[in-house]
C-alpha cells in the first residue's frame, strides 16, 4: 500500500462506480436531502433504512453515512449487519457510521441510562477486532473504537487494548488511523483513568521510531494530550527532520522540570529554521513561569516572519514592570514595520507592561482610521480603566469598536453605563447584540431593560435567519432574569419560530413565567435545493483565493465526503459573496478565519449548514467550516494553519490547499479577500 495515497482515496477505488438510473438518482438525492434535513420526519428515516438493501454500493455507503450522521443510536442496530459486508469499503463506512452515530450519547455519562444498545453496539464493534483482517478496515477500526464515548474505567481499558491489538503489524496511512485512535483514547479518557504503562510506551515508540510523519504526529499529541510525554521522548522528538513534531516537542517542554535538559530545548526551538516551532517554543516560554523570557521574548518581536514578531507582542504583554520590553512595545505601538497589526498589538501589551506609556498613546490610536486599530485601543482602554475613552468608543460607526467598548465597559462600570447597553440591542450586528444583553446581567432598572431586550428579540426574529439562533438566545436568557411574567403573551409567537433551539427557550421561559407547561411546535424554512447534476458539475474544480495582497491559493474540493458543505461555497463563490470580505481570525500555529460578513464570529451567511463529518483529519492546509456547536455552519471558512486533531469529528473538512500555502501562512489579520472563484483543475 502507498502511505502516501488517502486511505478514502484507497476504499473508494475498490468499489464499482456504477452508470446511475434515474430511479438511483432520485434515491441519491433523497439521501443527501434526508441528511441534510436530520431525518425530521419518518419517511426520512424509512428511505435511509431503505438504502442499507441498496444493490447499489454508492447508495449503500451513502446510506450508511447519513446514518451515521444522524448521530442517534436507536437506529445503529441497523447498521451492524453490514460488519461483516463482503467489501472493505462498506465494512470501513458501517465502522464510521456506528463510531458518529455512538456519539448521540455523548451527554450520558452513564452507562446504565443508555441500556442495551449501548453495549450491543460497542460488542458490535469489538467482535471485528478479531475478526477483520483488511489493515485499512483494521485502522478505522482503531480510530472509531478511540473515539467512542465510554462512560466507565473498565469500558476505557478494554478499549486501550483492543486499539493497541488492532494497531500491531499495520503500516502507512492504516497505522496512522490507528495511531490517531490511541491518540482520542489518550485525550478523552486520561483524566478518567491514567494511560498505564502500555499505552504511554507504545505512543512513544509511535512518535519517535521513525516511522512516516502522520502516525508520529498523532501518537505525539495523543501523549501531549494526556500530559504524559516524557522527557526523552520530547527531546527525540525536538530533533526529528519533521518540523511538526519539533513543533509538538515544543508544545510539551514547558511541563519539563527546570534543568538543562529544557533548557537546551527551548534554545534550539528559539533557533529553528521553521517559524512554527519558533512560534510554539515563545508559548512554551512564556508558560514556564520561573523561566525568565521575557529577553527572549523581546528579541523575538524582530523576528523575520510576521506571525512570529506579533506572538512574542503579545506575549511580552506578561513582563509587567521590565523596563526593555516596555521600552520596546512602545517602539513598536509607534512604527510601521509590522502594519498596523503590529501597532495594534503592542499597544495592548504596552497597557499592561507600563500603563503611563500607552495612556500617552491610546488617544492616537482611538482615532485611527483602521477599525480594527480601534477595537483594539478599546482592550486596552479597558486595561488603562479609562471609561470616558470607552464611552466614546461605545459610539464608533463599526459594530466590532462598539463590541469592544461594551465589553470594556461591563468590566469596568457596570451597571452606571447600562443606558449604552441597551442602546446597542438595537444594533443590527449579532456579536454586540450578544455582549450587550450580557452586560445587562443584574441590572437594577428592570423594566427599561426588559423593553430593550424584547423589542430587539422581536425585531431580530423578523430577520428570520438561522444565524440569529445566538443572539435571540442570549436575549431569552437575559429576559428570563429581568422580565415579568406580564410579558409572556408575547413570547407566543415564538413557539412557533423557525428555528427549534429559540422555540423550545421560548416554550421553557412561558412555563417559567406561567407556570404551566407549554409546547413548542417549531415551523422550519423550506429546505435548500440542489441536484446531483450540479454536485457533480464540481468535480475537477478547484477553488482560487485572491488575496487583497495579489497573493493566491488554491483549494482542492472534497464533493464526495462534504458535498453539500462544498455546493454551498461553491454558490457562495459564484455569486461573489466573499468578495470583499476577510480574514478577521488569524491564530497563529492553529488557523485563519474569514469570510464574514461583519468581520467577527457571529455574522456569518444563511442558512444553516449541517455537520458532514468524516475520517479525514484536520492537517495542515485542510479548511474546515466555522460553527457554534453541532449543525450551525454559517459558511465562514477556516484553513487549518498545523495539524489540529482535536478538530476532527467536530467540523467538517471540505477541501485542502494544493497550491499556495505560503501564501495562508503569510496571512495577517484583517487581511482582504479580493476574490474566490471556481477554477478548472
């Protein structure tokens, strides 16, 4: 098997790809659109079940995923005579399926409350243990029995045992599966229950016997992840050729003790050749609180990469009373070197380093013509406490200025500033509606407050958008502490609301207020619509970014794994609804997020966009759709910066960067989005 070859690339490839009658065609379509409405009614759920006796491999593992997706484990039983499927291919979507669908018990902590399905469908998967014999089946196995969500010690050890067994004698990309299933057992359960001496020596033989970058990789974060990687481990780890795992070397060699061991590390982190591991080795510093870095520190703020100048920025924030690092900020809260990221930054860490200092700077930069200058002088008026500087700014044009003041202000004022509160429900931008009905927590002038809060619930569920769910939300929330029970015939509106999250709130406030029970009975919007002829006009497309700089890069799509989350940018694409925008997110050594409309984490585009979770990991160059919880897609796009594992089975991977990553890593916060487009492979 060629490790460098997708194991879906792999299974999809021994399975026929059959010319579709039109009857097939319609079945598909009713899958993908069973999927993407959650199976609401039972017909939905009758035609999935349906497909498990499909003749028809793709149908069949089409079925089998949305399933899978549903997340709801009443229906796995369905799914576990496909197990023993004559085809690996189907055996490897049954195993996906049952692992996705397991996790509707996620918030049942115990076993008992479960019942028999839940030890029906773990002995399910624990018989193929012995049984199955494909290694690509064998790894998918291990990364599904690794994420499972074992409620007691004993379920958690007879999984460590099982996943070590299935991991022996595999190699290449199902080795790395299994290492990645160790590595979600060490994450989620060491806590619960101590890795043992098995487990702990494995993952360390995993990530440090030279085998190939992506197994080594996940058995590091899965030791780093349980806080058990060793001392020699990281210190094999810190010379490897891969610059990823000298980066997760890095991550570990604050927990070091103090001794020259860590401090030979740290240096040579300091120096690498890589800017990833320099970024890492400037938190790993600043999180040894004996180590004195902030000299360090200070030198790393002329670091040749951006990324790496702005971290040790920010990070020298920590040096409070050190005279060369308050000297510096203040140096660069004034120059241009670094654009006004650097100016913007500086000025934040200068506020807690030597106040006097940026107070002399902060009226500069409250009036700078960049917003973003501006909501940034607004933290660190917060830090200066300079109220009046706030209030000003709680008037800026940008919502995201006025975001920033209103949170300043709750911190520092209170309750004397709660006329501006109110105030900003009005406003039409989601991220200060939700901070504002925060601030109002407690307010003494009830009445006024309860009038503001209702008014912007009504006119927000006007709107009637999914991506209202939070704000509407916060303002139920705040309504239920200050509000009276003399408004609840307004709230009857709501229990019919499109979105079931706000109407079961609403039903659940009603009944708070009347004491009596009431009943939501939610009204969703029309579903969207697609066809599998333009899913299939996607395939061979790829997707160019334009940056405001002239720089480009290209996506490769995944219409196969995330096909609706891929149509959905594509007509966002086409029809320029990125054009313009940016990237307001940058988060060094983890990603870059954009394509907001009101460049913050709550204005996003309707509507909803399901989860279309899959095996694929959240590597370096994948891009992942942002959400706020499960099924809340708002198509705001995110590129995966490093290998980020702990992303995966919790945000859809729909495509990676082919060409141009350069380009992603050089991106600053701010940065524009000229242009997205289709473009010919």
């Amino acid at each position: 098997m060629n490790p460098r070859i997708p194991l879906g690339i792999l299974l999809v490839a021994t399975l026929p790809r059959p010319v579709f009658s039109q009857e097939n065609r319609v079945t598909l379509e009713g899958i993908l659109r069973a999927e993407d409405r959650r199976a609401r009614e039972p017909a939905d759920s009758a035609l999935l079940l349906r497909g498990l006796a499909s003749g028809d491999t793709l149908l069949l593992r089409r079925a089998v995923r949305a399933l899978g997706r549903l997340e709801r484990p009443a229906l796995a039983a369905a799914l576990f005579p496909l197990l023993a499927h004559p085809l690996p291919g189907v055996r490897a979507e049954t195993i996906t399926a049952l692992a996705q669908a397991a996790q509707g018990w996620r918030r049942e902590g115990d076993s008992a409350t479960r019942g028999t399905a839940w030890t029906a469908l773990r002995a399910a998967l624990e018989r193929r243990v012995s049984e199955e014999s494909d290694p690509a089946v064998r790894g998918t196995l291990a990364l599904s029995l690794g994420r499972l969500p074992y409620a007691t010690a004993e379920e958690i050890g007879a999984a460590r045992e099982a996943v070590l067994r299935l991991a022996e004698g595999l190699e290449g990309e199902p080795l790395c599966r299994a290492a990645r299933g160790l590595g979600f057992l060490a994450r989620l359960t060491a806590r619960r229950l101590p890795l043992g001496a098995a487990m702990a020596e494995r993952l360390a033989a995993l990530a440090t016997s030279g085998t190939e970058p992506c197994t080594a990789r996940a058995a590091l974060a899965g030791l780093l992840a349980a806080q058990a990687a060793g001392a020699a481990t990281l210190e094999r780890a810190a010379g490897a050729p891969d610059p990823a795992l000298r980066r997760l070397a890095m991550s570990g060699a604050a927990r070091l003790p103090p001794g020259p061991l860590r401090e030979r590390l740290l240096q040579a982190g300091l120096a690498d050749a890589d800017p990833r591991v320099r970024l890492e080795t400037l938190g790993a510093l600043a999180r040894a609180p004996e180590h004195q870095a902030c000299g360090a520190l200070t030198t790393a703020t002329r670091d040749s990469i951006p990324s790496v100048a702005l971290t040790a920025l920010d990070l020298l924030g920590s040096c409070a009373g050190d005279s060369a690092a308050g000297a510096r900020l203040e140096r660069a809260a004034r120059a241009a070197a670094l654009g006004w990221q650097g100016r913007a930054h500086a000025l934040v860490s200068l506020a807690r380093v030597a106040p006097a200092r940026a107070a002399a700077l902060l009226p500069a930069g409250s009036g700078d013509p960049t917003w973003e200058v501006r909501m940034y002088s607004a933290r660190a008026a917060a830090l200066l406490l300079d109220s009046a500087r706030l209030r000003a700014l709680a008037r800026d044009p940008v919502a995201n200025v006025r975001d920033a003041a209103v949170t300043g202000l709750r911190g520092l004022t209170g309750h004397a500033d709660d006329s501006l509160y109110r105030r900003a429900l009005a406003a039409p931008d989601y991220q200060l509606v939700i901070s504002a009905a925060g601030a109002l927590a407690g307010s003494p002038e009830r009445d006024a407050a309860s009038a503001a809060l209702l008014a912007a619930l009504e006119r927000l569920t006007r709107d009637r958008r999914d991506t209202s769910r939070d704000p509407r939300v916060a303002l139920l929330v705040r309504l239920r502490e200050l509000g009276a029970p003399s408004l609840a015939p307004r709230l009857i509106p709501l229990l019919r609301d499109f979105d079931p999250v706000v109407a079961d709130s609403a039903a659940a406030l009603r009944a708070a207020w009347t004491g009596q029970a009431q009943s939501a009975e939610p009204r969703p919007e029309a579903e969207s619509r697609f066809s599998l002829a333009e899913l299939e006009g996607l395939r061979g497309k790829r997707l160019r970014v334009t940056l405001g700089s002239g720089a480009r890069f290209e996506v490769e799509l995944f219409p196969d794994e995330a096909p609706l989350t891929v149509l959905r940018v594509a007509r966002l694409a086409a029809r320029g609804g990125y054009d313009g925008l940016s990237f307001h997110r940058v988060v060094p050594n983890f990603v870059i997020q954009g394509g907001s409309p009101g460049a913050n984490e709550y204005a996003g585009h309707d509507p909803y966009l399901r989860d279309e979770l899959g095996p694929r990991s959240h590597q370096r160059g994948t891009l992942g759709i942002s959400t706020r919880g499960r099924d809340t897609g708002d198509a705001q796009l995110f590129v995966n910066l490093v290998d980020n594992p702990r992303l995966d089975f919790e945000y859809t991977v729909w495509g990676r960067v082919v060409t141009g990553l350069a380009a992603v890593d050089a991106v600053r916060e701010g940065e524009r989005i000229r242009r997205v487009e289709l473009w010919p492979r």
